[in-house]
C-alpha cells in the first residue's frame, strides 16, 4: 500500500510538472450531454477553448445523457464504444461504476492541481472533497432540483411563496404545480411537509408505512399537478401560465428568468443538491483514450469550471473554482450562503436499493 | 434479378391455360389416352413442371426480400423476446452457490449451512474482481428491495475475510509482504524462469502460471485459488505474480488448508516459512465464514435472501413475465403483488380502452369524409384528399406539439372559448395531460389511416347501386343501410384494426400529451429500457403486447384479409 | 367518377320570410359570440339577427342581382368598420370574413342558388340533409388542419416559446421575428440534421422500393407456397409496435455492430417502409391484367423487357404512392433511429424530439411550416401533374 502511495505521488508530481507524455492522441472525440442551455455552457466554457488549441481536434455532441446508462450498457454488451466521454449525474456514474461500464480514475493523477487564490496548488482529490462520490466520477458542477413561481400569480395580500409545504398550501396559492414524474425528491419533500424530521426521511421512507405516508401526502394536491419528466418542461408551463409553480433544475429557472425575461420567482427552501459530472467509459482505445484525458484535464481545471459558471447558474465542483465565479452570478447558484438555508443532499445509496420498488408504487399511484 | 425471370427460356414454355398449347394439346392424346403437350410429353406431367417452375419463380422473387426483413427485423425481435425468459446471470456469477444451494429447503425458515457461505466467499469474490457482483445485485432487487445495497456492501466487504489471515501471515514473518515469496511458494520452477525471462518491452504473451508439483495434493485451496488469481491478473490486467500481492482469498484459502494438512512433508523453496505458519496457525485469530458474512451485513442470515436467489437459479425463469401481469415469483411460488403496487393490469386495460376509443373515434370522423371524397367529382375529391394528406405528411411530433398548443389552459382554444365569453377566465376547461388529450391527439393523428383505406373502398362501390335502389322504391335512409353501407364495411374494418393496431403501440404522443392518466404501456416498456434498465420486464411487457396485436392481425387476415388493405390512390 | 346528371334548377327569388329567416338565424349564432364577447349575450342575438335580417331584406327586394357586387363590397366595409371599433385588426380581419360570407350567404340562400348543382327532385329535407353533411365534412376538416395552422405564425414568435404572445395577438410587428427560421439555416445542428435525413430516407425508400416490388410482384402470382405466412413476415414491421421493434433492434444492431452506423439506420427505416410498398404494389397488381406480359412474351420480349416496358408502367403508381410512403416514414421516423442511431445519424425528428424535451424553442416550429410548406408543393405538384398527363391521355378529369 505504502508503495502505491508514493508512486501515486511522485506521478503526481511528475504530472503537475506538466510534463503529460507525449502520445498518439484521436483526432475525434464525441462527447455526450443533457443538450440545451447546459451543453452550450460546457461548449463555451471548455470545448471551444480545447479546440483553439488543438485545432486538429473536432468535437462531435450526443444528447443522450438520458439515457447514458442504457446505451453504455448495450455498447458493453455489443463490445462497441462509439462514445469518449459522457456527462452523467452522480446516481449514474455510480450505477455504471457498479456495473464495470465506466473506467476507474485516479483524480490525482488525470486532473490538474486546483490553483488556490493565494497562488498555492491543492490536490484534486481535496479540491473536489466530498463530491467524488464513486471512482469513476470526475464532478463538474453542483446543481440543485428547486422551485420557480409565477410572481404574477402569487395572490394578492399573499406574500410570495417561501418554504417547501407552500407546494402544498392550495388555499393561500391557489394553481397548478409542476412535478417530476418520479418518486426521487417528491417523495422526500412530502414527508418533510407531513412532519418528519429532516435526519429521518430516509428511515422514515424504507418502511411500507413511510412510503404510505408520503404518497398520501402527496395525493392531498394530486389533482392539481402536471407531471413532467423533461428538463424543458417545467419552465414551458411557467412561461405559458400553465402552473403557478413547478420544480426543476436551477439552471432551467435562471434562464427563464434573467434570459428569457419571465415573471418568475426562485424558491429555495428545500432544495436538493446532486452533481453532474464526466465518467469516461471502459474500454476506450489508447489513442481515444489519451485524447479523452488530455481534454478531462484541460476541461476540469480551476479556471474552465469557473468560466462555466458564467453561462449557466451551477456551481462548480472545485472548491477554489468558487471565488473566480463572477459576483453576479453568484446569487444566483444553489451554494450561494442566502440561497442554501436549508437543503437536501440526493441520498444515492438509499435510491439505488429502493428505486425499483417506490417506483413500481409511485407509478401504480400515479395511474390511479 | 434472380435467376427464374432472367433465363428467357423458362417464359417460351406454354403456360397451362395458354389457349393455343391447350388446342394444340387437344389434338395429341397418346395410346393411353393421356392428354399430350405441345411437345408430345403427358400433358399432367407438363402442367405439373410448369406450377413448379412457377412457384419457384415466384418464391425467388420474393426471397431477397423475405431474407432481408428477416435479417433486420424478425431476427432482432426474436433476439429481443428472448429476453423475458433469459436469466443467466445467477447461476453465472454464482456458480458455486447456486449448486451448493440446490439442497437447502427454504421452507425450513433456517439460513443454509457454512458450505453455502463458503460457495459464496469464492463467487462474491471473483465476481467483484470481476465486478460483476453490483450487476447481480441490481437483476436481484428487480425481485426483492436491498438485494443491490446488500450486494454492493458485501463486495466491500468481502476483502476483510481474507485480510484478517493475511494480517496475521505478515506479522508472522516479514517474507510474506514480499510478492516473490508467493510466487517461488506456489509456482513451478519452469514457470518462474520463464516469468523471469519474460521482457514486458517484447510484446510477446505473459507465459502462463504453473503450480509447483504437489502442490495441489498439499495445499489444494491454495493451489485453486493461487491459480484463479494467477489467471485472472494475467488475462484481465496483463501482470505477473511474481509483481502482485495475491488476493485477500489465497490467503484465507492458505489459512484452511494449514489448519487441515499437514505440510512436514514439503520440501521446497520456503519450506521454512510454511512450517513455521503451520504451526503458528493454531492460535491464529479466526471467524467462521458464515459469521463473517453476518458480520458483513446481517441480511445474509434472512431465508428471504436465499430463497430469491434460490428461486432464480435457473437460466430460464418465468419472473418477468410474473412481473408483467402484476404478479411476483417469490421462494414459495408465484403470487400476486401487493394491491398498491399493481399497475400493469391496469395499463394493458387502459391501453386497449383507449385505443378502442381512439378507433371509434375515427371511424365516426373518417366515415363521413371517406364518403364525401368517394361521391364527389374526382377533381374536388383530389384537392380536398390533400387536406387529408397534409396532417399525414407534418410530423409527428409537430402534430403532437401542436395539440399542446391547442389543448392547454392557456391554449388556443381555452383562450377563444374565453374571448368569446362561453367559458370564464378562471374556469378554462381542462384538456391535456389526460386520456381527452391523448384521445383527441391520437385521434388526429390516426385519422388519415382510418380514411384512407375508407376511401379506396368507397371509391370502387358503383353509385348505380344505390340509385338501383332508391328506384325501386327504398328510402335515403334504406339505401344508405342496405345497400351502401354493408359495401363499404370492409374499409371500415381495414381501417380499424390499421388504428387499433397503430394506437396500442403508440409512445411518442401519450409521452407528450397524456400526463399521468393517458398514458400507454409502450411508455412503461420505454421506461423500463432507458431508465430502470429492466430489461427483461421490457421484453415480456412487449412480448404480451406483440402476443395481442398478432392475434388482431390474425383475426384480421381471416374477416379482410391483408390482400385488401389499401391506402388512398 | 361522373355526378348524377346535373339539370340547371332556374335561380328563383325565394320568399323574402324564408331568406330573412334563414340570414337572421346566421346573424343570431354570430351575435351569441360577438354578444357574449361584449358583456350581453341576449343583446347579440337579437342585435345580430336584426341586423342580417335588414340585409337580406335590403338585397332581395330593393338591390337583386343588378347591384349584388356593390351589396356584397359594401357589407364588407360594414363589418369590417364595426369589427374595427369593437376588437381591433383582430376584429377587423374578422368582420371583413364575416361580412363576406354574409354577402354570398344572403344571395346563396336568396336567389335559390344552393339548388343549382343537385337534381331537381330532391325533396326539401333531402337538400337540407345534404348541406348539413357538407358542413360536418367541412368541420372534420377544420379538425384536421387547423392545429397545422396554428403552428405556423408560431413558428414566427419573437419570443422563446410556444405561446401567442399579447403582441402576436395585437398584431404587433414587434412580436414577430424571423429569427427562428434565421437559427435553422444557421445552425449547424439543424443543417446536419436536414444532411442526414436526406441521405438516410431517399436510400432507405429506395432499397424498400425496389426489394418491395420484386416481392409483390412474386407475391401476385397465382401459386405461391406459404403466402399467409410470407405475407405476415413483410407485412409484421408495420404492426409490430414501435417501441418493440426499435428495443430489439438496439440490443441487435449493437450486437452486429450496426448501432451508430448509417447503415444501421437505413436498414432500419427500410424494413419499416417495405410493408407499405408491399401494399400498394399488391393492390395495383389485383387489377393488372396478365394477359398482357404474355402478350409482350408472345411478341418476343423477354422478361426483362416485358417487366420493364410493360408490367412497370402500370404498375408505376402503385410504386410511387408506396415510395411516398416508405419515404415519409423515414422521414418522420423518430423512435427507431433514437435508439439505433447515434450522434452522426441525427435527423430532422431526432433534433426536434431531443429540443422539444432539452430545449423548447420555436425552431421546430418553423422547420415545421418549411415542411408543410415542400409537402403542400410536392402534393399540388404531383396533383397538376396527374391532370396534366390525363388530359394527354385524353381522358375527361372527373
């Protein structure tokens, strides 16, 4: 073990030095994510800039992050990787991690050093901490699953709507809501407002009788809620009056909001945090392999994560990436101290034993 | 062009009723009074080579296209039904266990004995070597909930069993950190020196691991397991031994035998070192392998676990299609699931409700226009026939998107029924994400199906009939029942079952429009195969599926038959 | 097909109560809406039946059929002025509709003119049935297309989303921009896409056509071993569900490495498209006449020739309606070349799919009115080409 150590650290070295070493790299890579505002930040921020200086590279984009597990799975199956490096959320990676289809990766050695403020370098695996939530997971942002309101819908003499249970309150705000088609979060949110306490909701939610609970909960305002299960969604229905608040990513909101110029409002209470990030799939060719890493490298570094933050309201993974966000995008990340009173961290392990059998129930609620 | 057509031979032969070889025949009947061809051959037999020669043209015709939509469709559907059933993955990466559970009773309500436990340790092991454990454990949750989480703690867990023992090897004795010294203990001579010859830079094989001779007889759990490793690291990992610590299972494997054999008789390299742990083995600190499985996660001693891996032990397995008709396979046989968590029942029900509504619909929608396009001059017929074709030739998914448009409460028509004043503005009538939304949609959308084939039908009905009647006497009305519509029930028929069989396979626009209440168990089946990646469920939801619309297509091939579908021209 | 022989019916001027009548309940249904819109729906009725009442009265007994265009124009002008003063251009586009309906509507029913085209011994119930019929036919139309239309001055919105805007509404020119239509030419996604759906449908329909036809044509003869279940297999892609075949094929293609190729994605979207040429070509080929080939074998052609010189030709429009087929479905393909396509093999409806459920943006409305648009074009073509060419063969049209 103690061998390992300081061979991890002496490449470690090696590599900060900068000295990657020289190698046939692929010409192509194809890279895949969620499309929309999303995809177009990572193109701005770290996509473009890689190719300025590899103009030799091109980049080729698949929207299929969606479905990233299904398809990465039957290319395993089938023995043919078309893909290089794919965008998943944490829940993923760890699925996929779990299943030997994406590559372990040791975040000291394939990422760049974070360049603290003070001009110090911190290793990647501190700078990122906590948010390397499996082996094969390189975060890049975190984001927050929330709610938007139509301000011009908040009665009048009501104040705007500012804690989780006014998703529930139909008499103060009267209008439909917009919810994931998914036990994932709501379930959580329901037992929250039916009076568990905050540590307890997963305990609460193994039992017959917790996933009662929530579900009953949560029929009080069935009738007047619109289930989406696409990102673009909820801020359509925002934008056309359709509901008078619906959950979704805070990236959608911030551009329904600042971009697109709506009358919507940002409740934060209750929010749950979850990462996006790169896995690199197993079994990649050497050169596609050697590309992939050098563009990882580059793409995650301390300034690429804070130049993301400047098209899209996600905070950065790393932790010295935070001070370089622009100050006026700050108020708007699901990190910012004012917005994050009170927040939920996605609980990945509880999900991947329950997620079969709440689902068989929540949709068999559902279609009630 | 196959071969039948272009020989121009085979066309010159007289075809059976080619009257002239039939007159010419009538002339020739030879002394048996048989009738004779042209050519003076037996007529029979000359008919008979020609059918032959007919029907092997024609099959030749139609063989590269048969091959090919059986090469890109029927082979990929088949290959894809096989999935319901297919379940090989327990007894794949649980082989051991798998046999050694085969005598254990989960009637008993007792946890199975050690020698299970000890199957396990080696399956888990390799399968998380492997990492195929989390694989398994996510097939088995489908099954029974914590099956993953248990599977996936396990696999970290599996490593401290062994370590116990190699934490102690070490203590013992310095040379067991080294790798050599496993490697000079456990493989043969020649193996070594090969291995040491061996230059990385040459690009030539890894030579392959050999067991010291007698080593299998003195140490055999070793050797076994020494082996594996062995194997494993050269062919997944392309590493030698001889650089390697072995597993944390070789040396738990090298514990049990030095408590069970006697190794004075070993006389090889090491010989010192093997000695001095044999004897120091008794007071080695040790758990027994099923206690060190309850260590792990005490889920291992619930029967609940082992009758699920029991009952699906067997390659082939019956359990989605259980699961499919809201059923469980449990250890105690099939039952049914609880009542809140049934939903497929409920969906292949509403699916068919649905798309029996959606086909009524379009019938009495399509009727009436069919009829207009068949009666009108052929000149209007054709301008308002591209009415019909433009909605057919919009996409999809423009359609459907427009229907959202349309439909919602802030929609087209909620907001002219509001401007008009026939609908308040704080009641705007609810029409979307619903089974009205996914009628009204789906029925737009299938409406140009339902009126083509209508329409080729109309069309050949000569008016003269109807006026035929009416002449002599029978009202419009009479007419239209009697002599009109019963002609005209084919295209209605062709047309419905075209619907019925389109809508109960329809996704894209229940996905779209139909909220919780309108939607399909096609959009269950696309959920179990990008979400929930049940694969198997997938399959035998879709093979329930297929199973009913060829039963329609059977039914519909005997009351039309397929040769009388037609669309428009 | 040839309508019953028409007899001109003599225009005659109907009773004055009859027209009146009739104009008046007209009037009434649309003052209900225009009524209601403005606060009294009671008021509307009788003002609206008033009102058209007079004019049927005013045309039929002082203005007849002399001064029918100057009454026509001149009700225009009025309910376009009114429509102005109550709701704006809206309201005025719409009173100048309306008061051009009502104009041709009060001489339509005045001078008997609805008699014109049917024979003269149907009865009154017969006549009023027949026009009832018209307009159920003319409302399942107005189903059929109407969404079509809606999307268009969508597609033209100055704002992000699929919404009328208040400025659409008022006719605002601020809420109208080309910048959708702007963003399909000049984004690369969308262009690569339209590349891609034009070179996977025309060779998917191609390979559909020419397999297909050959196997009709095979299907057609009189003695085919085993057609029922022959005819099941080629028939089976198009009843299978989609989500079925497009699963199985994923997990297949990916097996034999066909996943992410185009080559993948036209096998796919061929199969889909045989059955329906398979159709079509069979129901040509019901009435094709076989004495025909074996008179051209008679004549000394051999099979080639007589396919290609005689059988061909007749059957060429069956073909052609099955190649329109196989084309649009591949065209409009969406589920299949989800899963067996990849990033390289984005059609038009795969970049529409991912940007209605990513990305909601008017775009696809406005490739959606592009669309329309060639298929109106293709279909008008096709149209005047088939009457052009009946002509030529000297066949009466209709």
């Amino acid at each position: 073990m103690t061998l390992s150590k300081t061979l991890l650290a002496t490449t470690a070295l090696t590599v900060a030095g900068g000295a990657v070493a020289a190698q046939e790299m692929a010409d192509s890579m194809t890279l895949v994510s969620w499309g929309g505002a999303y995809q177009s930040s990572q193109q701005q921020a770290y996509v473009e800039p890689y190719i300025e200086n590899n103009p030799e590279v091109s980049a080729t984009w698949d929207e299929s992050s969606n479905e990233a597990v299904a398809k990465l799975r039957a290319m395993n199956e089938a023995g043919n990787i078309t893909w290089d490096l794919v965008d998943v959320v944490a829940s993923d990676a760890i699925r996929l991690c779990d299943e030997g289809l994406a590559m372990e990766v040791d975040h000291d050695e394939l990422l760049a050093p974070g360049e603290a403020e003070d001009g110090s370098e911190v290793d990647p695996s501190d700078d990122f901490g906590d948010l390397i939530v499996s082996d094969c997971y390189i975060p890049q942002i975190v984001y927050s699953t929330t709610f938007g309101y139509r301000t011009d819908m908040v009665p009048e003499g009501a104040d705007a709507p500012d804690e989780i249970c006014d998703v529930w309150d139909l008499e103060t705000y009267p209008g439909k809501r917009a919810l994931e088609k998914r036990p994932i979060n709501n379930m959580e949110w329901a037992l929250l407002c039916d009076g568990v306490a905050k540590d307890e909701i997963y305990d609460v939610l193994a039992t017959d009788e917790g996933q009662d609970q929530a579900l009953a909960k949560l029929d009080e305002i069935k009738d007047d809620v619109i289930w989406w299960s696409a990102g673009a969604d909820t801020p359509q229905l925002l934008a056309d009056g359709e509901v008078f608040m619906g959950s979704t990513y805070n990236g959608r909101l911030y551009s329904v909001i600042e971009e697109q110029d709506q009358p919507v409002g940002m409740m934060w209470d209750a929010q749950v945090f979850d990462l996006d990030g790169w896995i690199i799939p197993e079994g990649l060719p050497e050169d596609r392999l050697a590309r992939v890493k050098d563009f990882v490298r580059f793409a995650t570094d301390t300034q690429r994560l804070a130049d993301q933050a400047e098209y899209i309201s996600y905070g950065p993974a790393r932790e010295t990436s935070a001070p370089l966000v622009p100050e006026d995008m700050k108020q708007h990340m699901p990190t910012d101290p004012e917005n994050s009173e009170n927040t939920f961290l996605y609980n990945y392990e509880f999900w991947a034993d329950y997620r079969d059998d709440i689902d068989a129930k929540f949709q068999s609620w559902l279609a009630q | 062009m196959s071969d039948a057509t272009s020989d121009p031979n085979k066309i010159e032969a007289p075809t059976p009723d080619d009257p002239l070889a039939q007159a010419k025949a009538l002339d020739n009947v030879d002394d048996r009074g048989r009738m004779l061809a042209a050519d003076g051959t037996p007529l029979k037999r000359q008919l008979a080579k020609s059918l032959r020669i007919q029907k092997i043209r024609a099959l030749a015709l139609i063989a590269p296209l048969l091959l090919f939509v059986l090469l890109t469709f029927i082979a990929p559907i088949a290959d894809m039904l096989f999935r319901s059933v297919e379940n090989e993955i327990v007894s794949e990466t649980l082989p051991r266990t798998v046999e050694a559970l085969a005598d254990w009773d989960y009637d008993s309500g007792e946890s199975p004995g050690d020698e299970v436990y000890a199957a396990l340790y080696d399956d888990l092991f390799l399968a998380q070597e492997r990492k195929e454990h989390t694989r398994l454990g996510t097939r088995l949750n489908y099954e029974l909930t914590g099956v993953s989480s248990l599977f996936r703690r396990s696999g970290r867990g599996v490593d401290d069993i062994g370590e116990l023992y190699q934490d102690q090897f070490e203590d013992l004795n310095e040379l067991w950190e080294e790798e050599r010294t496993w490697a000079e203990l456990m493989g043969s001579d020649e193996w070594l020196a090969a291995q040491e010859a061996w230059d990385e830079e040459s690009g030539e094989p890894l030579p392959d691991f050999q067991l010291r001779e007698g080593m299998p007889t003195l140490l055999p759990e070793t050797s076994r397991q020494m082996l594996t490793f062995a194997e494993f690291i050269r062919t997944e990992d392309n590493e030698s031994p001889l650089e390697e610590e072995p597993w944390t299972r070789v040396w738990a494997a090298l514990y049990t035998d030095l408590t069970n054999k006697d190794v004075s008789g070993y006389s090889g390299p090491h010989t010192d070192l093997l000695q001095e742990a044999s004897a120091a083995v008794g007071d080695f600190e040790t758990t027994p392998i099923k206690q060190a499985f309850l260590d792990m996660d005490e889920d291992w001693g619930d029967p609940e676990v082992w009758g699920t891996i029991q009952a699906f032990s067997p390659d082939y397995t019956s359990g989605y299609f259980l699961n499919a008709v809201d059923m469980q396979k449990t250890p105690d046989g099939a039952a049914m699931r609880d009542e809140d968590e049934r939903i497929y029942g409920l969906l292949f029900k509403r699916t068919m409700f649905m798309s029996l509504v959606i086909t009524f619909s379009c019938i009495l929608l399509g009727y009436p226009v069919a009829y207009l396009l068949a009666t009108l001059p052929m000149r209007s017929a054709n301008l308002l026939m591209i009415l019909v074709l433009l909605p057919f030739w919009t996409s999809l998914l423009v359609r459907t998107s427009a229907w959202k448009v349309m439909l919602q409460s802030q929609g087209v028509i909620n907001d002219v029924l509001v401007w008009l004043g026939l609908v308040g503005d704080a009641n705007r009538l609810v029409m979307i994400n619903n089974q009205f939304g996914t009628i009204v949609a789906m029925t737009h959308i299938l409406l140009p199906f339902m009126i083509l084939p209508m329409y080729s039908v109309m069309s050949t009905i000569p008016p003269s009939y109807v006026r035929a009647a009416k002449s002599l006497g029978a009202t419009n009305v009479t007419a239209f029942r009697r002599v009109y519509f019963p002609q005209s029930v084919p295209g209605i028929g062709a047309g419905s079952i075209l619907v019925f069989i389109l809508s109960i396979g329809y996704y894209i626009t229940p996905e779209i429009v139909g909220g919780t209440t309108g939607t399909f168990i096609s959009n269950r089946i696309a959920y179990h195969i990008s979400s929930s990646l049940n694969w198997g469920l997938a399959a035998a939801l879709g093979t329930i599926l297929l199973a009913v619309v060829l039963i329609l297509y059977w039914a519909y091939d005997k009351i039309v038959g397929i040769d009388n579908v037609k669309l428009g021209g | 097909m040839a309508t019953p022989n028409v007899v001109i019916t003599e225009t005659r001027t109907m009773p004055y109560g009859f027209t009146c009548g009739v104009v008046a309940a007209a009037g009434a249904f649309f003052g209900l809406f225009v009524g209601t819109a403005q606060g009294s729906g009671l008021v509307g009725i009788v003002l609206g039946a008033a009102i058209c009442a007079g004019l049927a009265y005013l045309a039929m007994a002082y203005l007849g059929t002399a001064q029918e265009r100057a009454f026509k124009w001149g009700v225009v002008a009025l309910f376009a002025l009114a429509g102005l003063l109550i709701g704006g251009v809206p309201g005025l586009v719409v009173g100048a509709l309306f008061g051009w309906f009502l104009g041709w509507f009060i001489y339509w029913v005045g001078r008997c003119r609805y008699r014109m085209a049917l024979p003269p011994y149907l009865t009154g119930g017969q006549v009023l049935w027949h026009y009832s019929f018209r307009v159920i036919c003319g409302a399942i139309f107005v189903f059929l297309i109407t969404p079509i239309l809606v999307v268009m001055p969508l597609s033209f919105n100055a704002e992000n989303f699929f919404t009328f805007t208040p400025e659409m509404l008022s006719f605002d020119p601020e809420g109208y921009s080309l910048r959708h239509y702007r963003n399909f030419f000049q984004s690369n996604e969308w262009q690569s896409a339209l590349r891609n759906s034009l070179i996977i449908a025309p060779i998917a329909t191609l390979l559909a056509v020419s397999f297909g036809t050959l196997a009709a044509i095979g299907l057609s003869q009189p003695h085919v071993p085993g057609r029922q279940v022959i005819m099941a297999i080629l028939i089976s892609p198009m009843i299978v569900p989609l989500i079925i075949s497009a699963a199985g094929m994923y997990f297949f293609y990916s097996r034999i490495g066909l996943q992410g190729t185009y080559l993948g994605v036209i096998l796919a979207h061929a199969a889909l498209g045989i059955p329906f040429v398979i159709i079509t070509v069979t129901a040509t080929l019901v009435g094709f006449d076989r004495s025909l080939t074996r008179a051209s074998a008679n004549l000394g052609a051999n099979p080639v020739t007589t396919f290609f010189k005689v059988q061909m030709p007749l059957i060429l429009p069956g073909v052609i309606s099955g190649g329109l087929f196989a084309f649009i479905t591949s065209f409009d393909e969406v589920v299949i070349v989800l899963f067996v396509g990849s990033a390289n093999q984005q059609t038009l409806p795969w970049q529409m799919f991912t940007g209605l459920r990513e990305q909601i943006s008017p775009t696809i409305l406005a490739v959606a009115t592009i669309l329309v648009g060639i298929s109106i074009c293709l279909l008008t073509t096709v149209e005047i080409l088939r009457r052009r060419s009946e002509k030529m063969r000297g066949m009466s049209p209709g």
